[in-house]
C-alpha cells in the first residue's frame, strides 16, 4: 500500500514538472539561449546522475543491516546534492537571463520548482542518516530508506528533464 501511494504521489509531481516544461515551449521561444552556461549545466547534470550510485548502495546497505555503510553513502550522496544546490544557486546568481523575460521566466520556475524537490530531496537524506546512524534501519524495516531513494531517483530524473529542455531541446 505505501509503494503504491509513494508512486502515485511521484507521478503526480512528474505531471506538475511536465506542465512546467511544457511553458518553456509554449511561451517561450523554441531556441536555446545563449546566456546558459552549458559547461556548468553538464557539470551540475553529471552529479547529480553521479549520485544516484550511492543512494542505491544505501538502500542495499539498508536492506542489508550495514549500518556503517548507509550512513557513509546517504552523507556521499548529500554532499553531492548540497553541490549541486550550490552550483545552481551560483548559476542563478551569475545567469544573465531577465526574470522578466519569457525564457527567464520559465527558466528561473524550472530551476526553482527543482531546487525546492532538491532541498526536501537533502533533508530526506540528512533525516535517513541520522536515523540510520542510530540503528532504526534494516532487513526487517528499511522502507524509508528505499521511499528516499525513489525520491532521490525522482529529483534526479526531473534535473535530467531541466537539462534537456533548457540546455538541448
């Protein structure tokens, strides 16, 4: 019953992310923007398709009863992430895009509307280490760590969507 109510609640936010990108074609003109910065977008997409590795070496660790192991791959994972928050915040920052404009706008929501699943996506991580470290997970009760790692898979899959539809399409 979880399982099913946590995919159900994941295809939901998946509609929202499509009809947020969906704006960028429709309001938006069809052409790349020069302003991006490609090289900082491939570098942010890497990691984040990079942590992905150790959230799954989590859950197993989880499933697995190694303690030691879940924690040291949730808090790899959340660095990763935090990086990522980091360069996108550095990216919004230095981007020469007018908010006011219709491709700013759509990309400021786009990259907005991922950041803040980003920021629930690295507390779920910082929450599921410290309970980790304290014993709560394993074979017998590990369906938290694998909600957060479907989560984490989530996040990572919509940034993979920010980056085609912004940096390719």
């Amino acid at each position: 019953m979880y399982r099913g109510a946590f995919w159900l609640f994941l295809v939901a936010e998946a509609i929202v992310f499509v009809t947020v990108f969906s704006t960028r074609f429709l309001l938006a003109s069809g052409a790349r923007s020069p302003a991006l910065d490609y090289p900082l977008g491939g570098a942010l997409t890497a990691a984040m398709v990079a942590s992905v590795f150790p959230v799954r070496r989590a859950v197993r660790a989880a499933s697995a009863g190694e303690t030691g192991a879940l924690v040291r791959h949730l808090v790899l994972a959340f660095l990763m992430g935090a990086g990522v928050l980091g360069g996108l915040l550095y990216d919004w920052s230095t981007v020469p895009l007018s908010p006011g404009s219709s491709f700013g706008e759509n990309y400021f929501l786009s990259t907005g509307y991922h950041a803040l699943h980003l920021v629930i996506g690295l507390v779920a991580l910082l929450a599921l280490g410290l309970a980790g470290r304290r014993g709560r997970y394993g074979p017998w009760n590990y369906w938290a760590v694998e909600a957060g790692g479907l989560f984490w898979y989530f996040v990572v899959a919509m940034w993979v969507g920010v980056y085609l539809v912004f940096y390719w399409l």
